[in-house]
C-alpha cells in the first residue's frame, strides 16, 4: 500500500512546471530555426569541395545583400536562442528539483531543464495520481528492455496500442508485464537469481511505427548522460568508466544489426564493437541519472 502521505500532496502544486515545459519548446523552436538557417548560410557560402570531392557550395560573399540579410538573420536568431536559454535557466532555478540539477556536476541547468520538462515529475504518475516507479521512468524514457523475440528485421512492435505518452504519466507502466518488457537489467545481461533468462534487447525506433516511450524524453537523457562523462568530476563518469569495464569482454547473446555490417547482424557470440560498448555504458548513466531524479523527487513528495 502507498503510504498516505506520498498521495497527500505534490511538491509541483505551487511551481512553474508548466512553464518550464513551454520554455524548453520556444527553446527547441528557436534552436532548430537557427541550426537549419545556419546550414543555408554555410551553403551559400561555401567555396570548397566536400570530402569526397565534389563542389556543392554556392560561393557567394557577404557582399551580396541577400546573403548578408541572411546572415543577419542568423545572427538574430542566436541572440534569440541565448534570451531563451537564460530564461529557461531561471526556471529551473524556481522549480523544486532546481537544487539538484545546480548541485550535480555535469547535469547543467539547460539540458536538465529540458530533461525535467520531457518528463514531468520523475515521481509521480499524473495521468494514473499515483507514484511510478523507477523502472516506469525508465520505461517511458525508452530504457526498458524487449524479450529479443519482439525485435525483428520487421517494425517494432508497440504494445497497448502505442503511441507517445505525456511527461509524469510513465510510458509503459500499465503495459509493462502484460507486453513481456524485462523490468530490470541490461540487454543480453537479464537474470533472475542465478538463473539466466531469455536475453532482453533494447527497443528501437522503426519507420511507420510509433514508439511507445518518449523519444524527446530519450534524447534529453542521453544529452545530459553525454555532458556528465566530460567531467570527471561527476559521480556519472564513474559510472560510465565502470560500464565500459562491465562489456569489454561481452558477446552478443542475439543477433545485433548494431555491429553487423548492412542486412549482416553480428552472429550470437561475437563481441561487442566499441560503439555498441559505448552505448551500452551510456544507456547505464541515463538510468543512473533518472533514478537519482525520480529519488530526488520521491523525497520531495514524502517532505512535502
């Protein structure tokens, strides 16, 4: 039974996580506008040959008045992303897991902020008003893991009718037994006791279908896992050392079209390549990361 003092009250009553989540939208708004306009001008610009040798660039100078009030532009939008990259900053300062997200080395108030507004409260389950647990954070953060049955050559299959879900109302949690998701673990590593099980593999994006975890919520994880492996001095670096240490030596216990060449999937006991090694410890920090948040916030809510 949750303790009646969990379900008594929520520390986001009097925040501005709402805002937050609009602010790091305008963000993402701006951001892409001004990367896509970036990538016109350099085009524009561009005089050289590309790597392989071919000459795609237009050439064109500054002098030329549409090409300046393009870089006008770009220079605009930059000063626009920089306005709201502070003004979101100052949100997350005003939101109660701000304290965290300032303390941990690594984290950085922009990309957590966008972490927390992809999420929602990492504690509490709003479309259910219920706790969720960790492994339901980590399920709607794509972290869950897939009996290898269920991924194929052929689309992912989605569960429950699919879909994207909307932050704090935990993505897979009502579907997580019923589709066979592996709870715990990590892929090809599940045990139960000392008994192995079937091997679990991540779930990946297929097009045409729609992925029932957030992959904004995915990416936000993955940027902030990405930042904290810069610093040593960040409890995740250690972290991510001890991952790479953990699958040096790991073979495949499926198929893997991640190391295999196109259409050649990596044969059951082959080794893990360095990126698949990678991938594997980075996907060990965004969990590491998320349970500390979901900790962070479960706190929050027994204090509040």
């Amino acid at each position: 039974m949750v303790p009646a003092l969990v379900l008594a009250s929520t520390p986001w009553t009097d925040s501005n996580a709402p805002l937050l989540a609009l602010l790091a939208d305008a963000l993402d708004d701006i951001e892409r506008t001004r990367i896509a306009n970036e990538n016109r001008l350099r085009q524009l610009t561009r005089d050289e040959p590309d790597s392989d040798g071919e000459e795609r660039g237009f050439g064109l100078t500054l002098d030329q008045p549409q090409v300046a009030a393009l870089a006008d532009i770009v220079d605009a939008l930059g000063k626009m992303e920089h306005a709201s990259t502070l003004n979101l900053q100052r949100a997350v300062r005003k939101h109660p897991l701000g304290p965290w997200v300032k303390a941990t080395v690594g984290v950085g108030e922009k990309q957590g902020a966008r972490l927390i507004a992809a999420i929602g409260d990492p504690y509490w389950n709003t479309l259910h008003d219920r706790p969720r647990l960790v492994s339901e954070l980590w399920a709607y953060c794509g972290l869950h893991v897939l009996p290898a049955a269920h991924v194929h050559d052929g689309p992912l299959r989605t569960f429950g009718g699919g879909g994207q879900t909307h932050p704090g109302h935990g993505g897979l949690d009502s579907h997580l037994s019923s589709a066979g998701v592996i709870k715990q673990g990590d892929p090809g590593h599940s045990r139960i006791g000392s008994h192995a099980k079937p091997a679990g593999v991540a779930p990946t994006r297929a097009r045409g279908q729609r992925a029932n975890w957030s992959t904004t919520a995915k990416t936000r994880a993955y940027l902030v896992a990405e930042s904290c492996i810069k610093q040593a001095r960040s409890p995740y670096r250690a972290v991510y050392d001890a991952g790479r240490a953990k699958y040096a030596d790991a073979l495949h216990q499926t198929a893997c079209r991640r190391c295999g060449p196109s259409g050649k999937p990596a044969a059951v006991g082959t080794p893990l390549s360095a990126g698949h090694q990678h991938a594997r410890a980075m996907r060990l920090v965004m969990k590491e990361i998320l349970k500390d948040l979901w900790l962070e916030s479960k706190r929050l809510h027994e204090t509040a």
